[in-house]
C-alpha cells in the first residue's frame, strides 16, 4: 500500500532506545535526498558542532526503491567533520532494500553509547548491543564479526567503521557490504563520535506489489532497456575503469599531484590491464541487474608458513586514479594492494590519495620532512603507500591525525597549500579544465556527480560563463530529483523525466509524478538553504594555484575564466538557498 507519509526510525543511542514516526512530505520532498534534509531540519542543529551527540545521522530511500530496478541507493546525510556543514555521502549494496524490507524509509540516529555498539533494525526489533571488543578492529575483521553475531540472509545490510572513524578521521567512510562504501566528507566520524561501531538493518518484511498490468509492463520495458540494449553495457564490461586511458589520451587524468595530465605509465592501469590481470568476477547492488561492481584479488605471501593469502578488493576509475596515477603508481596489483589498505582502515580512497599525493610533494620540496610522514613517500613507491595509508587511518602522528583532517588544514600548519589538490574536498579523478573545478570547488557534495561538469568540459572550447553556470544549476536540478529517487546515476538515461513519471504513476505517487519538475526545484533549494545555513559560502571558496597551473588537450587553463566562473556560480548557488529561506 502506497503511503503518502514517511516511516522513519529515530534511535537515541543515548538512551538505547527508538520509535517510529510519521513524517509529513511525500509530495513535495519525494524521498532521498529531499526526506534527509527536511529530516536534518527537523532533528539536526546548524549551531552545535559536528561531533554533539544531539547531532543526526540519517539514511534515507526514495519512494521506487525497491520497485524498479537501480533504485539501489541510499542517501546518508549528516554535519560533516569535514567542514562542519550539512553533507550527503550516497551508497548502494543492500542498504535500500533492507530499510524498504524494514518497512522504513528512512533511520535517524542521535546521541552517543556509552560505549563501542552495534545498533539493529529491522520491522519488528531495535537492538542495541555492546561491540567493545571490536574497538580498533578494521573493517574487514568487523564485517566477519557482526555477520556471525547477526545471522540473516536475504535483505540484511551491514554498516561498519575502521580505525579511522573511531579516531574521527575527516576522510573516514562507512564500508557496507565489502564493496560499497558512503565514501565522502567524514560519515565514519559521525559513526565514531557516537561510538557506533556498526549498523545492522534486517529487511525482515515484506511489501506488496501494485495491482494491475501497468506496473509489471513497465517493470518489464526498464529491464528490458538495461539488460538487452547496449546503454549499460559499458559499466559491467570493463567499467568506469575504462575511462582512464581515455581520459590520459585527453591529458586529463592527473598524474602525481596533478603535476602532469597525462603519462606512458597508463598502460599499467588501463581498464584493460586491471581485467586481463586481476579481474575474479562482476556483482550488483541489490536490486540491480547491471553488475557495474568489479572485484580483483591481491596476493599475499606469509613467509613463516610459506602460504599464500588472497583477498578480494574493488575496482573502478577513482579508486584507481587516486591510488594509481595520483601516487605514480603504474602496477594493478600494487594498486590494488594499496586500495586493500584502504579498505581495513575505512578511509575515503579519493581523500587518502589525493592527501598522500600532497604529502609526497611536500615531502619532495622539503616542506616536511620524514619526521612527519614516518616513512620516505616517493611517487611510484607502492610498499611506501601502505604504510602510509596505515598511519593515516590510525593517526600514528600528529601529522597524520592533522592531514586526516583535510590537506588544507595540514597545508595551513606546514605550508604547501599552493599545490594541494583540493576542490572543496580532495578531488576526483578529472582534470579536465574550468569547468570541472569550479563545479566540484562550490558543488553541494564537492563531488564529480553533483553535475556532469567533467562531460561540458570535453563537450565544449567555448567561454560563456552565463552558459556554464545554468548548465551547471539545470542539470544539478535534474539529478537531485534522481537522488531523491534515489537512483544509481548510471541509470540517468534510462530514467528519462517522462520515463520517471510513468514509473511514479504506476506504483501511486501522481501528485509526484505530476509536479516532477516543480518538487526537483523545491528540493535543490532546499538542500543549498540547509547547506548555507550550516555555514557554507560558496564566494569564500578558493581553488589552490595548482589548478591554475594545468594544461589539457585545450591547452594551459584560462585562470581568469575559471575565476569568473567562480564567482557567477557562487552568485547562482546564494540565489538559490535565498528563495525558500525568505519566505513566510
């Protein structure tokens, strides 16, 4: 039965209890991305820091999920440590269908355990339990841990942090299902600050299916289009991991700090070579039939009982440019190695690349010294890498606990912040021109998926800044009605507005359905009115001189063109968070 209200869990951790309470909405924040900020409306506090424990951690679903296929996805919004204001991280894995199968559509936790829990969910129980066994445990060993401790198959998500979110790391992500992870801006420390160690939601419901023949038509024509046609082909095949030699053949891909765009080293890295050498196997989110996942193996020798270890680790483009290329690194099995590292300690793998890439030059100009990064970082020096990655999770120094909070923040206290390669958080893979940096500078989630800025960059030679700045507010508008969806943004030409809307249709939301574009634009507004109203001034951001100093397959970046762009689209995103703040 289609509700035109919220189901949402809110557990105080405090107390080690929850209830359930209906929430006002459906028709005009839709889900997602909208119901997580309404929700951080409602219990978050844009005057407390971060870290309070009346401060929420929110998971929120959209009204498809679970309906359609690649509405795989989960929104986790909180305070980030990052940089103190309101945030988004996205994931998929099972976390979707298991809050659908608990009949939620959403789980909002507050205050702080005593001690290292585990919290579990489901339709019909709320546990507790305590976890202090696991403190300092890393990822892997705490995912074994509670799936023995909370058995169920099917629809059972599991949530964990690593060392770093216990050390409150604002690169700290939350890892679920091994391979998935809400990666950006420091969801982990939240976890940490509240001494949640993990989280557990069991879909142990069920729900029924719309009647008649216009849903299972449809259901039918959406996987028909994903599966037979050649539209997603690409991401199950090689995957994103193909776009690296692409993007090194448009000097676009940074190499070493952004030092260059474009190196012979690709041909170690390729999408090619990381299938040919390492690839096992392909596997989907639930709710998926794509399988864009990619897993390879690293292999490891234990020389007292001359045995060997295989683990399996994920793959796609980011990953293998932030510790690939960023760092030098030109072997798949050295970066996969690196990417393993990463994993047990629950880091970001962007933010930890892209920082250990700064530290490296720093190194290297002797801004630091081997004092602060405890072992001699060299670009290519894998063995280095991991070490590194090791004192990066665990905050071994105050270094590291200092770059841990951001590579600006450690290049204010040591120096070098000319060459950090930071566009609002530690960037993603794409050095594709102005464009791209100011989008990813001063976009909602300082994310490459916030708009399709990298893609505008490779489209277009031309200048207009008017352009750019309502590409870049247009099309933010139309994936943050996808994210309240909330669809995997592989699916976007798939779910087409019109094909949206049928969709809508046929499972009951018509209101939704027919107010598609006025409900995207109320909730862009209302996200940036959150995000402002947390702190954020998009006119204060500054882009680091290292991307001044770029040059792509147009040739050097036009400087004053990306300051321009800057500053028109700073303008556009305070217009933005005015209009609804004004009202009543």
């Amino acid at each position: 039965m289609i509700r035109d209200h919220f189901r949402v869990m809110v557990v105080n951790l405090s107390t080690g209890q929850g209830n359930v309470v209906s929430l006002e909405g459906r028709d005009t924040e839709a889900g997602g991305s909208g119901l997580a900020a309404i929700l951080f409306n409602k219990y978050g506090h844009t005057d407390k820091p971060w870290d309070d424990p009346d401060q929420p951690l929110i998971f929120a679903i959209g009204p498809l999920t679970g309906y359609f296929p690649l509405m795989s996805k989960t929104v986790c919004a909180f305070k980030s440590p990052y940089h103190d204001q309101y945030a988004e991280s996205h994931a998929g894995g099972r976390s979707a269908l298991a809050l659908r199968f608990a009949d939620l559509d959403a789980l909002v936790v507050v205050g702080r355990a005593k001690q290292p829990v585990c919290l579990s969910v489901g339709q019909k129980h709320l546990v507790v339990k305590d976890v202090s066994f696991l403190r300092g445990r890393d990822v892997s060993f705490t995912g074994k841990t509670l799936r023995r401790m909370f058995p169920g198959g099917g629809h059972r998500s599991i949530f964990r942090i690593g060392p770093a979110g216990e050390n409150k790391s604002a690169f700290a992500c939350i890892n679920l299902e091994t391979y998935r992870h809400f990666g950006r801006l420091g969801s982990g420390a939240v976890m940490g600050a509240k001494n949640l160690k993990g989280i557990v939601i069991q879909g142990d419901g069920s729900f029924p299916l719309p009647r008649g023949k216009k849903y299972p038509k449809l259901f039918q024509e959406v996987h028909k289009q994903l599966t037979d046609t050649e539209m997603m082909s690409k991401y199950h095949n090689l995957g994103t991991a193909a776009n690296l030699e692409a993007l090194d053949k448009l000097k676009s891909l940074p190499w070493r700090n952004v030092q260059q765009t474009s190196d012979p080293g690709i041909k170690g890295i390729t999408g090619d070579r990381f299938a040919d050498d390492t690839l096992l196997r392909n596997m989907a989110c639930s709710g998926c039939p794509v399988g864009c996942i990619h897993i390879g193996f690293v292999r490891e020798k234990f020389m007292k009982e001359n045995r060997y270890l295989y683990r399996q680790v994920s793959y796609d483009y980011e990953p293998i440019f932030a510790t690939g290329s960023m760092l030098g690194v030109t072997n798949t099995f050295a970066v996969l190695g690196i990417m393993d590292v990463v994993e047990k300690m629950g880091l970001d793998v962007m933010s930890g690349g892209v920082a250990l890439a700064w530290a490296t030059e720093a190194l290297e100009r002797g801004v630091i010294s081997e004092k602060e990064t405890l072992v001699p970082l060299k670009f290519g020096d894998a063995d280095a890498y991991k070490e590194a990655v090791y004192h990066l999770g665990t905050g071994s120094n105050e270094f590291y606990r200092l770059l841990g909070q951001g590579t600006l923040k450690a290049a204010e206290r040591y120096g070098g912040a000319e060459f950090a390669c930071v566009l609002g958080q530690e960037m993603a893979g794409y050095a594709t021109g102005e464009v791209f940096f100011t989008a990813e500078a001063l976009g909602f989630r300082h994310s490459h998926l916030d708009t399709g800025a990298y893609s505008y960059d490779q489209k277009h030679k031309e200048k207009n800044v008017d352009e750019v700045v309502d590409f870049l507010v247009h099309d933010e508008e139309s994936r943050v009605f996808l994210t309240s969806m909330v669809s995997c943004l592989f699916a976007r030409q798939v779910y087409s507005e019109e094909r949206l809307a049928d969709c809508l249709q046929s499972v009951g939301y018509s209101a939704l359905a027919d107010n598609m574009e006025a409900v995207s634009r109320h909730i862009q507004k209302l996200r940036w009115q959150t995000r402002l109203a947390t702190g954020f001034d998009p006119q204060g951001v500054h882009i680091p001189k290292r991307f001044t100093e770029v040059t792509t397959w147009k040739g050097p970046v036009d400087e004053d063109y990306l300051n321009a762009l800057k500053s028109e689209y700073g303008k556009r995103i305070l217009e933005l968070g005015k209009d609804d703040a004004n009202q009543g």
